[in-house]
C-alpha cells in the first residue's frame, strides 16, 4: 500500500499559467521525490498597464512517502 502526501505550492511565471505550473513542479522536486501529480487549484494574474504582467497559479503536489 501507498501513503500519499499533498503539499500546496504557490508559483508564477511571466510566460502564462502552463509555465507557471512547470516552474512549481520543477522547483518542489528539487526537496520532494516521488511527485506523482499535480492539480491546479486556483490561477490569477496581475496587470500592469492594461495588459497580463505575471500569471499564478496555487498547485496541490501529491507524492508519495517511502
């Protein structure tokens, strides 16, 4: 049997939400192993000058605990 763990990570990108979601992905496997999944709870993004300036995204990582 597997034990799962989930963590919630904040991560943004100027590029747009994909890019977003990579970078919190790849920034949490640099402490977490086994990551299995990723599901994107909430996306945002700020403005500046009437146009999309940074875009967020609040990720639940789910891996698995040895």
């Amino acid at each position: 049997m597997a034990v799962l763990k989930v963590i919630e990570i904040l991560a943004n990108s100027d590029k747009g939400w994909e890019d977003a979601a990579k970078n919190a992905v790849s920034h949490a496997s640099k402490s977490v192993k086994n990551i299995r999944s990723v599901y994107i709870h909430e996306q945002s993004a700020t403005v500046k000058d009437g146009k999309i300036d940074n875009y967020r995204v609040n990720v639940k990582i789910t891996f698995e605990v040895n």
